[in-house]
C-alpha cells in the first residue's frame, strides 16, 4: 500500500467529528486507491473502479484514533523505534530514550495495553519488542511520506 492513496468517505458529512453517530449503522467507507482518485467536483477524492474497499464502523474509528493517539506522544514514539529492530529492557530503553526508568515503565504498560510492543521474560530481565510487522510497517510508510518531496502545487489550499 506504500503507493496507493487512502480515501475515507462518510456516510454524514454534516456531522461534527468527535459526536456519535445517530444510527449505529452509520459506516465509514475506506478506499485503496492503487491508480490515485480522481478529484471530483466537490473535491472529494472518488476512488477508481477497481478500488479495494472496506467498512469501517464508527467504534473502529474510534479505537483507530486512540491508537494514533497512543503512538503520537514523542516519548512512546522514541520507545516505539527503540524497540523496532530487537527486544530491548527497560534500562536500555530509558537510556537511549533519556527518560527515567519509571516514565518508560508506565509508557510501556500503555503500549502493551495497545499492543504495540510485546514483554518477553529472559531470566529476571523483560524485554520489550514489537507485537506485529504492522506498526513497524505503518512507521516505514510514514518515513517514507515524511521524506517525500511535495510536488509542485500540491498541500496549497
């Protein structure tokens, strides 16, 4: 997906964000533009034919939100990319983040909780390593955006 476009379409674009659906039905749609949307009229973003779509429902967008929330602190973050590439304990964390053992102790236990980041006993030592390939591929990705040169035109508005 590192050169699709992500298109989120809702269902009520008159309702304010952060307030609950009316209907419990109601859905966002996400689309995966492989080729790139073309921009309609009214400036939404039309994914092409052969899009790839999924529903995503208003609870999912929450706990969606929350996870970005979690790995959007600069410390978590800093903790996060510690722990990338390999197990790593928390004396080692706390060094190479600069925070004190018990700051990184209570962000781990919000990153366990979010499954971001694993604990693994060796010995009377725990390790801390990432739960899955998806949050190291969302951080490549990002990287990847990061480091991308607007072309021209384009982020005016």
């Amino acid at each position: 997906m590192s050169d699709s476009n992500l298109v989120i379409l809702h269902s009520d674009p008159g309702r304010s964000i952060g307030t609950e659906p009316e209907e419990p039905s109601s859905r966002f749609r996400v689309h995966d533009c492989v080729d790139g949307g073309a921009a309609g009229s009214s400036g939404i973003e039309k994914p092409p034919a052969a899009a790839h779509s999924m529903s995503v429902t208003w609870n999912q967008t929450v706990a969606l939100a929350e996870m970005f929330r979690i790995m959007g602190d600069p410390s978590r973050l800093r903790i996060i990319l510690v722990c990338l590439d390999a197990p790593t304990c928390v004396g080692d964390i706390a060094q190479q983040t600069r925070l004190s053992p018990s700051l990184v102790s209570r962000h781990l236990r919000l990153l366990r909780a979010a499954r971001v980041l694993r604990a693994e006993r060796q010995g009377q030592q725990v390790f801390y390593a990432m739960a899955d390939a998806h949050i190291r591929r969302i951080i490549a990705d990002m990287l990847v955006h990061l480091a991308e040169r607007p072309e021209d035109g384009e982020g005016e508005g």
